[in-house]
C-alpha cells in the first residue's frame, strides 16, 4: 500500500492575521528552487528580491522578514508571490527554515510564532 502525504496548504501556517489584505504583499522572489509555503524569507539588498533566509548569508538574507503564503515552482527567473509581511501569528510547526534569531527578525515585523 502507498502512502502520500499531503503538502502544506498556501497559508496553513497562519493562526491569524489583520484585517483584508493587510498582513500580505505581492513580492518578487530570486530565480531558484521550489520554495513550499511557510518558507521564512530574507530580502536580497542588492536586488530587492526575497530569497530563503539564510542565517549564514551577508546579502540580506541573514535577515527573516516574511513568510511565503504559497508554494512556487522551481523557476530560472524571477517569479511573483505572496508573502505574509506583518501582523499576524504563525505556526512554528508549519513554517521552513525558522530558527530563534529568525524567530526574533520576524517579530520585529510584528510576526509572532506561536
């Protein structure tokens, strides 16, 4: 017998947000791999692109700043997105890449794990 498991949903990682539309933007996020939904994000100074926050990086994306509402496919070129960028709670258990200095970052943004 197969098992399958099913991915994490777009925004399944949100326990709650701000009213409307305002905890998400529409962003650009740097060509690379797939990136699945609740990937912390970092912001690449030089370009103005999110990418994966790297903790080791020295490009900007040392620094957590968002988390990607939906997956995206692997991609050459730059591809748009949603981010939740403010005001909201989230999910430490559904969100990739997170770690205490991230965790810190994020609540500068008023993103607050739970």
């Amino acid at each position: 017998m197969t098992i399958k498991k099913e991915p994490i949903h777009a925004g399944e990682f949100l326990l709650s947000e701000g009213a409307g539309n305002i905890s998400r933007e529409t962003i650009n996020v740097a060509a690379g791999p797939a990136l699945m939904s609740g990937q912390v994000l970092g912001l690449v100074t030089a370009s103005g692109e999110f990418a994966p926050y790297d903790p080791a990086a020295d490009d900007g994306t040392q620094t957590a700043v968002a988390i990607l509402f939906a997956p995206l496919g692997e991609s050459d070129i730059v591809r748009r997105g949603r981010a939740v960028v403010r005001l909201a709670e989230v999910s430490e258990v559904h969100l990739t890449g997170l770690d205490p200095e991230a965790e810190t970052d994020l609540a500068n943004h008023f993103l607050i794990v739970r």
